[in-house]
C-alpha cells in the first residue's frame, strides 16, 4: 500500500478519531484483550507482517512475509497465542506494550475507507527473557468507517529488521 500523491488528507477532528481507533487497539492488544481486538475487525480482514531481507549491497532490498493471514487464519491465530495448552511460545504470556506513533490518514477513492499509516514500536518481554526484545515498523492500515466508529480491513506491517525475537512472531502486531 502506497500513497498517491493526490491522497487527500483527513481532517483534524477525523484524525482524532482514527488516533483513539488505533490507542484503543493497542490497548487490547497489551491486555490480551483478544475478543475485543477480534471486534475490530471487519469480516474480510487481511493481516500481513513481512520483515527485510538484503543478500549482497548491488541487489535490491526485497521483504517477505512471515505472517499472511486472512480472517480464519487469523482468528486460528487469535485462539492459538491465547490457549497456554496450544502454545508454548505464549506459556507463560509475554508482557507487551505498543507504541503507535507518526500516524497519517488520507481519504480512499471508497469513501469508507482511510488509509493510515504509522509507525511501530513494540517491547515484549516473559519469563527467560528479561532484557525483552523489540519489533519496529511501519504499519499500513485500511480502517473502514461502520455504524459505531472504525474497524481494521487491512493491515501489512513491514519490520525494520532483518532476524525475528527467538526465530518466531507470536505475538499480534
């Protein structure tokens, strides 16, 4: 997802809202909150992570995807990391917090659609971990305008970084 240069902006008080969508979210996601993050959804979500990959200082940077999630997928996903008995990536849990920050919204030809992209700073750390580890990122949202406010369409989140925490993502980004 790209912007085009004739994306029109959102207006402050919209941007606002799109802000306390996204605060909210975050929210959920730090307290495990899964159910209501799920609410958030619309029922075609899409949900990407793909993180960087360089092979020699001639080629082009390329990325590839470590999660590519449609709704079954991710709410298998959903119900995995939050059963300690169907995961021992997330027995005991990890402690997260999530910073959503640089946050841009344009209009979409569709009008119930926004385009906002922000960028990522997620800290988790759990038990044989203690200093944590980091994911950083851009995230490129669709959220679609319902009846009672937004819900998230798509996400593609694209990491800054080449190697994931322990080789796996097991936690929502």
């Amino acid at each position: 997802m790209t912007i085009q240069s004739s994306a029109r902006p959102v207006d402050t008080l919209l941007y606002i809202e799109l802000q306390r969508f996204l605060f909210r979210e975050a929210k959920f996601l730090d307290r495990r909150d899964y159910q209501s993050w799920l609410a958030l959804l619309t029922d075609d979500v899409t949900y990407r992570v793909r993180i960087r990959s360089f092979r020699d200082s001639g080629a082009a940077e390329t990325d590839y995807a470590v999660v590519d999630d449609g709704p079954v997928e991710l709410r298998k996903r959903v119900a995995q990391i939050s059963n300690a008995r169907l995961s021992r990536a997330e027995n005991p849990p990890s402690l997260t917090r999530r910073l959503i920050t640089n946050v841009e919204a344009f209009h979409q030809a569709d009008e119930a659609d926004i385009l906002v992209e922000s960028s990522l700073l997620a800290f988790r750390t759990r038990s044989g971990i203690p200093e944590g580890g980091f994911y950083i990122g851009k995230r490129h949202d669709v959220l679609r305008r319902t009846g009672d406010g937004f819900q998230l369409a798509c996400r593609d989140v694209r990491l800054d970084q080449t190697v994931l925490l322990e080789g796996a993502l097991s936690i929502l980004l």
